[in-house]
C-alpha cells in the first residue's frame, strides 16, 4: 500500500480509506485471553464473596458487619475508577474491575438487608441491584455487566413474570439495556465476544413472551408456536442475515423452541386438556393477549408466503411448515387420539427426514440429530403408554444399533470419498 | 476490543458510583430512625424454613393478626396498601385492631391487603405484614427451627418484636417466651 502511495498511484486519503476498508472487514477480533481469565477470576470472586455473605456473621456487631459489607464495595468502586483513569475501554482492567464490583454490590446489598432485617423478596432485591449495576454498562463501558445485566433482567422477569398480574417491570428493565445493544450492534458487528448477545436477548425475549399473553389460556401455547415459526423466518428475511450470527441465533432459538413445543404436544394429556385450558379456550377479545395472537399469527402466515431466498436448506424449509400445521390442528381442536397420533407422526417423520437427508449428503451431525430426535420421542412415550417392558427394550436396542450403523457407514464412506 | 469512549463519561461514572453507595446507607439510617424512635411491639408469630440463595437462611414469620379479618370498605382491592392501626394488650403483646386509607392516630404502619371477602355482616379483609423474614446464622438454622417446632408442639406463644415508627416497621427480634 505504502509503495503504491510513494508510486504515485493513490493519493494518501485513498490510501486511508483503503486501509479503513480493510480493518472494518477483516473478519473477526477474538477476544483476548488475558480478558477471559481476567474476568472469570472476577467472577469466581465476587461468586465466592456472596456465598460467604450468606453464613450470616452474627457475633460481628452490626456496624463491623455494615462495614464488612460495604468495603468490597468500595473496593471495586476505587479498582473500577483506576481502570476507568488508565486503561481504554474493553480493556481487561475495565471489564475485570467492573465485573468484581457488580458481585460486591450484589454481595452488599445482600448482607445489609441480611444486618438490619429489611423486608422484600428476592425479585425486590434483584430490581436494586440490577438498577444500581447498568448504568456500568454504558459509563464503564463494560460488555460483561451488558451480559451479566441481561441474564439478571432475565431472571427478574422470570420470578415476576409468571405470577398473574400483568405486565411485568421485565420489559422496562429491557428498554434500559437495550440501547447498548443496538449501539453494539452498529459498533461492536466484529466482536465476538457481542455476538452472543442476539442469541441471548432472543432466549430471553422467548422465555419472557407468556407474560405478554396474560390472562393464560390455550391461546399461550398459540402465541408460542406463531412465535417459533416467526423466528425461523426470521432467520433468512432481507439485511439480517447478512449480519454474522443474527441468522444462527435466529436459527437456534426458533428451533429449540419448536422442537420443545412438539414434544410437550406430542403427550396425550394436552390434547385432552387443550379444549378446556384454563377455562377458557382463547383470550377476551378485550384482552392484549388476543391481538397478540391475532399479530402473531398474521405475521408468521404473511412471512409463510413470501418468496424465499435461492440456496434455502431444505430441512428448514420443512421446519417452517410445521407451526403451521400443528396450529391448524390445534384450532380446529381434533379429538385427543387424533392430535396425539398427528404430532407423533409428524417427530417420527422429522426425524427420518433428518436421517435420510443426513445419509444423502454424508452429514453426520443431520444423521445423529435424526436419530436423537427419534429416541427422544420413544422416551417420552415411555411415560404416557403401557408397552410392555418387551417392546421397549425392542426399540431401545433397534435404536441403539441404528445409531451405530448409521455412524459407522457414513464414517466408511467419507473413507472411501464416496 | 478496543474502542473510543466520550471523556465526560467519567463524571457521570462517579457519579453513579456515588448513588451505589447512598441507596444501603439511606436504607441503614432509614433503619436505624426506627430504631431509635419507634415505639415497641410484641407480635405473635409462627415461623417456617425456606433459603434464599443470596441472603443464606431465614425463618419465614407468619403473624396471628394475619389471619384475623377486619372490617372495610366495599371499594378496597386486593394488594392495595392501607394502614394498620397498632394497641398494647394487656398480655404485652400488640394487635392491630383496625385499618383505613387515612393515616390513624398512634402508631400505625403500613399493611397490605391478602384477602377480601363479603359476608353476612358487611366487607372483611385479611392483611398482609410488610416484614416476613427473620434472618439467622447458617449453623442456627436447623436448631432455630427444632426450637420452634418445640415451642409451637407446647402451645406457648412466639413473639416478634418490631419498631414502629412514621409508618415504618422494622424487626428486631424474636422472643420465645
């Protein structure tokens, strides 16, 4: 580059932006060893501290214990303004110091109310906390407290989430933490240590989801197949994924959630319970809950329609199919027998889908996945029929050998470079 | 990882620092006010064992007022916070022996309501104390709840005594009597 500068070729801002292009493209910027460790240390500290926190030092009187609780506290403030004074952002210093005092003040706050007998549950304790350490992400700026700050949210809305009342302060929570993720997402594309964070943010969102259905009814279950199917859409619509791990998260999270939903529909019990859920079938018309159905479920039929993209796989072409049909049988309410029969059908069939294509293309990991999803099933049915012991060790060693033989064959023919 | 960050960042840094450490300290001096002011109770209670992963152990209180039922108004809600009207019996203990929305005389503090119900003689509620939990060493645990147990088996009453003070309750201690 220098020697097409000195040749006159370029000038020196082409050669700049030349270089820039460069470094914004150059694939990925691991994330130092020394800042793993640095922050694991933190962890484990701040981990240790809490637990020994909860002992109770009762023959301290109550100003040594006060005091006790607060010096890691103010320790960590004083490390975190060194770090602060003389490292660069993203650096060790600032994540470690950063990660140390967000477990001191969990710590702290902990004993203080441990000391003096202060009243509040758990999801009480976590909003101050989880209140007190975010602004460290933005002030710091400290990706670990952005994770560790999403998995506190996270719980939070799981403990209060589910209770009954409505909407939860989750989603308020969220709306703090979010800023920093969509300025990563414009910044930090090529860290990849950020990346985690879409799947991350989408397992939350998923977990979280019910409490948007508030009251519960069998339109939950509605909600959260649209919702699955929304995401495997999502994995290949337009300019995301283009973007590096939005399409695996996407991808992932989709699945996990399908593949769960198939197995919890795929036992007898549901579809027996399924018409008279909660009392009632489908959410009030006045309820938020049922335009969040009727969204949902527009959304996934308007994105089921569309186009796809050449070079689709086709297996998760298959597996956008499935929410659609499980829901039409779901809405149509097919007697017990009939539901129970159809998604079993439907596993067994995905999972020799998966097996053949696997064996067509040499795949191991599809193969296995096949076969997996298959035992899974036969496990499952262990619970709710009556085979006799007979029949089920049949199937066990059936399976088992399949496996082998699948595995050995596929490994033989990469041999032979079939 | 490295990347630019605005300088006046830093300000705003200590400066949430600083709010970290005046929420426990503004908690610990709210707590010590009642302490030092609040007038004293005796409560009945009965408690039980759960674990809270952060705080170690605990003993979960349950109070004898909490299943009495008191008289309201028809447009009181479940969870709605009212207030808990405290008088000296004459065994030592204390009772609440009303509430309302408005502010009593006396000590009072502030109660949440469990349970409504309507009956023959008009609307009745159960109310919920803001304190619950008694905190104990790891290693006393087991043993306090052994105690209890005996205590409770007896039939002799378990007090709890609490501060009470501008509407403020805290716990300082239990007293098996």
């Amino acid at each position: 580059m220098s020697e097409l500068e000195e040749a006159g070729i370029i000038d020196a801002a082409t050669a700049d932006r030349i270089r820039q292009y460069y470094q914004d493209k150059s694939p990925d910027r691991p994330v130092p060893l020394l800042l793993i460790f640095g922050v694991i240390g933190s962890l484990l500290t701040g981990l240790g501290i809490i637990l020994i926190v909860a002992h109770n030092w009762e023959w301290l009187s109550p100003g040594w214990q006060t005091a006790c609780a607060l010096i890691p506290v103010v320790l960590g403030q004083l490390l975190l303004i060194y770090g602060v004074r003389k490292h660069s952002p993203g650096s060790t210093w600032r994540e470690s110091s950063s990660t140390f005092l967000v477990f001191a003040l969990g710590a702290g706050l902990a004993m203080i109310s441990q000391i003096f007998q202060l009243p509040g549950e758990l999801p009480e304790f976590l909003l101050v906390w989880i209140l007190l350490a975010l602004p460290l992400i933005y002030l710091v700026p400290s990706l670990t407290v952005f994770y560790l700050g999403l998995i506190g949210i996270t719980w939070y809305g799981i403990l209060t989430g589910y209770e009954g009342r409505g909407l939860s302060n989750y989603w308020w929570l969220l709306l703090l933490w979010l800023p920093a993720y969509i300025w990563g997402i414009r910044r930090l594309q090529t860290v990849t240590w950020f990346r985690w964070s879409h799947g991350l943010l989408l397992l939350s969102l998923t977990i979280l989801l019910g409490n948007l259905t508030y009251p519960f009814t069998a339109g939950t279950w509605l909600i959260y197949l649209f919702w699955t199917g929304l995401l495997l859409h999502l994995a290949d619509l337009g300019q995301w994924s283009i973007l590096p791990w939005f399409r695996e998260s996407f991808r992932w999270i989709g699945s996990l959630g399908l593949w769960l939903l198939l197995f919890i529909f795929s036992f007898k019990p549901f579809w027996e319970q399924w018409p008279k859920w909660h009392g009632q079938y489908l959410p009030p018309v006045s309820s938020s809950s049922f335009w969040f159905l009727v969204a949902s479920g527009v959304l996934y039929l308007a994105l089921f329609f569309r186009r796809h993209q050449s070079g689709y796989i086709q297996r998760e072409m298959v597996l956008k199919w499935v929410p659609a049909l499980v829901s039409l049988c779901l809405m149509f309410q097919v007697p017990a027998l009939w539901g129970t029969a159809i998604l079993n059908a439907l596993i067994l069939g995905l999972g020799v889908y998966s097996i053949l294509q696997g064996w067509r293309g040499n795949h191991l990991a599809e193969v296995n996945r096949g076969l997996a999803i298959i035992l899974l099933l036969i496990c499952c049915r262990f619970f709710d029929t009556n085979w006799s012991f007979i029949v089920r060790g049949l199937l066990f060693t059936i399976m088992g050998i399949l496996f082998f033989a699948a595995n050995y064959w596929i490994i033989k023919r990469k041999k032979d470079g079939i | 990882m490295e990347f630019k960050w605005p300088p006046w960042t830093f300000p705003l840094l200590i400066a949430a620092l600083g709010i970290q450490l005046i929420v426990p300290l503004s908690t610990i001096w709210n707590n010590w006010r009642v302490l030092a002011h609040g007038e004293k109770h005796f409560l009945a209670c009965a408690p039980v064992d759960p674990t809270d992963p952060f705080r170690g152990k605990y003993l979960t209180l349950h109070f004898a007022i909490e299943d009495s039922s008191y008289a309201a108004l028809p447009d009181w809600e479940i969870d709605q916070t009212v207030y808990g009207h405290f008088i000296h019996q004459a065994d030592g203990s204390s009772i609440i022996d009303q509430i309302s929305t408005s502010i009593p005389q006396g000590d009072y503090c502030k109660v949440i309501i469990a349970d409504f119900v309507q009956r023959q003689d008009g609307y009745r509620v159960m109310i919920r104390l803001p304190i619950s939990r008694w905190y104990v060493e790891e290693s006393q645990a087991q043993e306090m709840e052994v105690r209890y147990r005996e205590h409770m088996r007896n039939h002799r009453p378990l007090l709890a005594e609490v501060h009470v003070f501008n509407g403020r309750l805290v716990l300082s201690g239990l007293r098996f009597l």
